[in-house]
C-alpha cells in the first residue's frame, strides 16, 4: 500500500474540522450548563416567593403575590385584589404599588375593572401612578384627565408627564390646559408635560407666569418644568425661584440649574444632599434623574465619598432607574451598605433595570437569612427572567 505524503498544511485542514466540532460541542454544553443554571435559579426564585405568599407579615405576602404574578399564578393575582380592595389603606396602597407593576396577562383587566367598581381604588391607583408610570395605561389616565375630580386630575396629569405617548395624548393635554375650568395645578403639570416633549417656547409665558405668582406646588412643579426652557427669562426665574424660602420650591430650581453645569449649583446639590436635613436630603436625591446622566454618575460617586445617609442613599438608587449610565458602581455601593433598606432598593434597581448578567449575583440573596432581602432578590430575577421559569414549578 501507497505511502500518502501530507504537508503541514494538508494535515492542519483535515484536523480542523472534528476540532470545530469538538470546540462546538464544548460552546453548547456551556449553553446548555448556563440554561440548567438559570432554571435552577429561576425555580428557587420561585419557591421562595411562594414561601413569602404563606407569611403572617403582609408586606411580606404582597411581595411574594407581585413576584409570583409576574409569571403568571391567577392566585397571587386575587391575592393582590384582595388587599387592594381590602378595609386597610396602607396594604390597600401597598398593593396598588406592587399590581401597577406587575406583568399577569390578566393584571391590566383586572385594573380596569376594580377601577370601574372602586372610587378609591381608582383614586390610589392614578397617585401610584404618578411616582410608578405604566405606559400601557395612558389611554385610561387621558380618559381620567377628562372626565375626573381635580384632584385625580392633578395625579393623572404627573403620571402622563413620563409616559410614552399616545396618538392624542398632546391634543389631549393641551385641551385640558387651554380649558378656563382646570385648576392651576393641573396646568403647572400639565406645562411640564408639553415643556418636556418641546413645547416650551409655546408656553413661555404661561409658564413664567405661575413661577411669579402661582402658589407654592405650581412653582415647584413650574421650577421643573423651566429645566427645558432655555432662554435669559426661563434663567432668571430659576434664580429667583432657587432662592425660595420653600424648600421644595429652591430644591426644584436647584436641579434645573445644576442640570446646566454650572459648578456652583452643582456643588450646592451636593451639600444639600449629603448634610442638609433628611427630607431636603431625599428631595435633592431623587431629583438626580433630571441632571445629565454622566453628571449624575459624578454626582452619585461623589456622594458616596462624602457617605450620604440611607434614606436619602436609597432615594438615590430610585433615581438611578431612569439614568441611562452604566451603573455597576452604584451597585456595589448599596450592596456593601449595612442599611436594610439601601440593600433592598439595591436588588430591587437591579431587577427594574433588568440587568441579566446580574442573576447569579441575586441568586445568592435567596439564601440571605433576612426575608426580606429574599424575597426581593426572588421579585428582581423573576422580573429579569420570566421566560426561566418552569412551568412544573408548583406554586
């Protein structure tokens, strides 16, 4: 038999294909492994929200029913209703909270109707709204905006301010502020939304005028609204309105200027922030949402220096959910904090923004010994990773 001579290179082309499949095999057992992984995760999620579900603390309970809904059990949605139609109004509240964000193929019908049968209910439901907005509920809030008491008007309104919009929503709201019968309020609020999707110089006047001679929350609102107004008018009124004995009203015109850059401002956010009394503290935090995500990433390192206290810490890691910065320092930082409540909003940032690469980081919470902190790690990876969920799972 023949000898057969192979080059090198021959001899390199006839190994390179059982070692692309080899090396294929390899990359989807690793596929393969990381999805066990991951169903493996998704299912003690689970567990431990339904152990939340059977707690004597009702807190607890509403946590684990939101979890639990969000992929989809009918019994943790009528958990929900019960207490958000129940006699308590703090649970009530609570779980309004936890229902507006839940993700049930049912949750959304099930709003409609218990806001159709519940004054009260529909009352709490468009004030969460307003801090915890819901885009595919602007059709029923621009329906509020018409036909509601003033003050389901105002809270409708703030909502719809940070919104996605629907094919009438600007004719809508500026109905509702051209009309002589909308209170004041209504309208700062309603100025905010048209300043914030361009319209500003449209409504200079208008706006200028509440920042003279509207009463405290118009100005407040209106100080806001004056951030995306960028004339010497808009400036100067910011400037008078910083200096407001009203401390919501200068903490408002505060951020706006700071927004700009300018170091004095800026610098004075920081010390509100980090020294001046907790409320004010809380205020100037979550309005770092409003700065330039960059400043407010500077902002937030800074602040973390300077070892801002948790209530407003916490309020900080809120605002981060709107801020489009990689925000894996500010992970770090309210993991590593000994305050419970900057640990939970902590996880529960993580699950809101999403963040897939961090599930095996919250994973290892689920064994944490506080309930709390379990429960909320099990909300945030069920939040990022509904489709892990095995449906054998018993819930």
């Amino acid at each position: 038999m023949a000898r057969i001579n192979l080059s090198f290179r021959d001899r390199l082309r006839l190994f390179a294909v059982p070692s692309a499949v080899f090396a294929f095999m390899i990359f989807n057992l690793g596929l393969i492994a990381k999805a066990d992984t991951h169903l493996e995760t998704a299912n003690k999620a689970v567990k431990t929200a339904a152990a939340l579900l059977e707690s004597d603390n009702y807190y607890d309970r509403i946590l684990g029913a939101g979890t639990l809904s969000d992929i989809g059990s009918l019994t943790a949605l009528e958990v929900l209703e019960e207490f958000a139609t129940g006699p308590d109004i703090v649970y009530q509240r609570s779980a309004i909270d936890t229902l507006i964000g839940v993700r049930h193929p049912n949750g959304i019908d099930l709003i409609y109707r218990l806001a159709a049968d519940h004054q009260m209910f529909t009352q709490f439901l468009v004030q969460s709204l307003a801090t915890n907005p819901r885009d595919d509920m602007s059709e029923f809030l621009l329906a509020v905006l018409q036909e509601g008491t003033s003050d389901v008007q105002r809270y409708a309104m703030q909502a719809l301010v940070h919104m996605q919009d629907t094919a009438n929503a600007i004719d809508v709201v500026k109905s509702v502020v051209e009309s002589p019968t909308t209170e004041p309020t209504t309208k700062a609020y309603g100025y905010y939304f048209l300043a914030r999707r361009g319209y500003a110089s449209e409504i200079a006047d208008q706006m200028l005028r509440l920042a003279a001679r509207g009463d405290l929350y118009q100005r407040e609102v209106i100080a806001v609204a004056l951030k995306y107004l960028e004339t010497d008018r808009a400036y100067e009124a910011l400037t008078i309105l910083e200096k407001s004995e009203d401390p919501r009203v200068s903490l408002a015109a505060l951020a706006s200027i700071a927004a700009r850059g300018e170091e004095k401002y800026v610098n004075e956010l920081i010390n509100v922030i980090s020294r001046g009394k907790e409320l004010n503290a809380e205020v100037g935090a979550s309005a770092l949402r409003r700065l330039p995500p960059e400043l407010a990433h500077q902002l937030s390192i800074e602040l973390f220096a300077l070892k801002i206290r948790p209530v407003p810490g916490a309020r900080l890691l809120e605002a981060w959910r709107g801020i489009d910065w990689d925000p894996s320092e500010i992970y770090e930082w309210g993991l590593a904090h000994d305050d419970l409540d900057v640990k939970l909003q902590t996880l529960w940032l993580m699950g809101e923004r999403k963040e897939r690469s961090k599930i095996g980081l919250l994973a290892t919470y689920l064994d944490d010994e506080n309930p709390r902190i379990r429960g909320m790690a099990a909300w945030a990876i069920i939040r990022i990773s509904p489709e892990s969920f095995n449906t054998g799972t018993k819930v």
